[in-house]
C-alpha cells in the first residue's frame, strides 16, 4: 500500500481513520449501580497499564506493540475514554468480558485533537481495551509514537449517553465497511461498502440532531459528503459539504471550517469550474493568515 499524499486523495484516505479512544485498567471503586460488578482475575495480557479516573497517562508505542488497559464495568455503566495521538494506524479496539470485539477503529481524529471513546457496558464484567501500531505495507523503520489516554467519569448511563454511544457506533461502523475493502478489494467491492456506509452516516445524523449536538452533526455532514462523492453524486455531497461548513462556523471552529472549503474546492475543481475552486481555496488561506487557529495554518501549508 502506497501512502496517498493529501493532494491526491484530500479527504477520503482520511474518511477511514475512525473515531475511537483508548485502553486502560482502573479501580473505580464501586459502581453506583444498583449491583456492583465483581472483581474478576486480571489475565495475562501483555504489557498492561493502569489508569485512574481522570489522572492522564502519556505513553509511547512501538511498531506492532500492544498495550492493553482493563477495566470492571457494571451492566448499564457508561465508560468515556479520551485519546490524544498522531498516528493514523494507531488502532483501537474493546473487547466485552466474553472477548468479543465490540469496536474497531484508529485513535486518530479528524476533526478533533481528542478522541473521545464511548461504551454502555451491555454486561457487568472485565472489559479490555487495546491499543495497536499496526504496520502499513509502505511503513519500515517509523520511530514510536505517542499517545495520551484520559478515562472519564464512570457512572449510570443516561438516555442521552445511550443515543450518543449508538451515533459514534454507527460512524465507526461505517468507516470499517470502507476501511476493510479499500485495502483489500478491487473497485466495486469500494462502492458496495460505500453504498452501505453512506446509509449509516444517514442513519447517524438524526441521532446527533436529537442531542443538538452540532459538533457530532457535522462530522456526519462531511462523511456523508465524502461518501457521495465517491459514489458520483456531486451535488448531494457539496449540498452536504455546505450544511457541515455552516455548522463549523456557527461553531466558530475555523479549523473544520477550512477542511470542508477545502474539500468544496476539489469538488468544484474535479468538475473542472476551476474558478470556483479557486474562490474556496482563497478562502481557506485567508483563514490561515487571520491566524484564527493556528491548527488552520499547518492543514493549509498541505
């Protein structure tokens, strides 16, 4: 696998980095549930860490290392977990107390310089957490990378903390469906996965609007946009691109802002309205130079 530059594939080389937190193994002391989950053996994994609530740990990891956090979990519990890494294929994934995968995806964020990571615990028991460097085919000697993990609250999970552990699920989803053919099957196998991953961005949409929370909803916004655009249907995904950019900058986040112009610009540039393009360009570096955010700066230098 040859890594794309962000000029030739701006933004959809980056639709499969998957939004997802990391990994610890904790005391929380008793859950404030109505039965507190039991103590269970800690297994023999390999190079296991612990994490206090609220206390951030800083580490490095290695190419093709795993560091996995444990942690008890009551039935009902809702588990935050903030990660802070710069890895794209620094991946994640939370296996329930009977090892089953639950989620999948890397510890980098597109639009936020923390991932946060949400789980309802489904059963009482010990939940596992890991963090991998997998090796991507063109990787050969990269030096280790960091991370930062911070674990949240832990607490009964509400209404609220419920629809928005589903939306964050259904995008990680979606992402996976995309991530698992793009490296491995040909054309039409893509756009099969992208046709059932835009249908998850769609039914992850209404969630975040039932939060009100605008953040979540241009997220979607522009994966839904991205996932049009590879389908071919142009229109619906600046129509898509426009609704995310408005939401950032009613946000006042210019750095999300400048990602979807930028994106609108190559739209308008494959369709060959080079003018166009041009205006959405000028805008992004314009943002640069009013130094709104410095993070607007370093993604318009690309």
């Amino acid at each position: 696998m040859v890594q794309p530059s962000s000029s030739q594939i701006p933004f959809a080389a980056l639709l499969i980095v998957c939004l997802c937190s990391l990994v610890l193994i904790i005391n929380p002391g008793p859950p404030s549930l109505g039965q507190a989950a039991q103590p269970s053996p800690v297994p023999a994994f390999q190079d296991v860490s612990q994490l206090e609530t609220n206390k951030p740990v800083k580490r490095e990891i290695a190419l093709d290392q795993v560091h996995s956090y444990l942690i008890n979990l009551a039935a009902g519990q809702y588990l935050s977990v903030m990660i802070k890494a710069r890895a794209e294929f620094l991946m994640i994934a939370v296996f329930d107390p009977d090892g089953k995968k639950i989620v999948e995806g890397s510890a980098v964020s597109i639009w936020r310089k923390a991932k946060e990571f949400l789980v309802v615990a489904a059963a009482s028991g010990l939940y596992r957490l890991e963090a991998r460097y997998v090796r991507a085919a063109w990787m050969k000697d990269e030096p280790p990378t960091p991370y930062e993990i911070e674990l949240g609250e832990l607490r009964a999970a509400t209404t609220e903390d419920r629809i928005r552990a589903a939306a964050q699920q259904t995008l990680i989803e979606a992402h996976l469906l995309q991530a698992q053919v793009r490296t491995q099957g040909p054309a039409e196998a893509w756009q099969k996965a992208t046709e059932k991953a835009l249908k998850k961005y769609q039914a992850a949409l209404p969630l975040w609007r039932s939060l009100a929370d605008r953040l979540g909803e241009a997220e979607t916004l522009s994966f839904l946009a991205t996932a049009y655009s590879i389908l071919g249907e142009k229109q619906q995904a600046l129509d898509s691109y426009h609704q995310a950019a408005s939401l950032f900058r009613a946000m006042s986040d210019p750095f999300g802002e400048s990602r979807v112009l930028t994106q609108i610009g190559v739209l308008h540039e494959g369709r060959g309205e080079h003018q166009e393009a041009l205006r959405y360009y000028s805008q992004v570096i314009e943002m640069a130079r009013s130094g709104g955010d410095p993070g607007v700066a370093a993604f318009s230098a690309n």
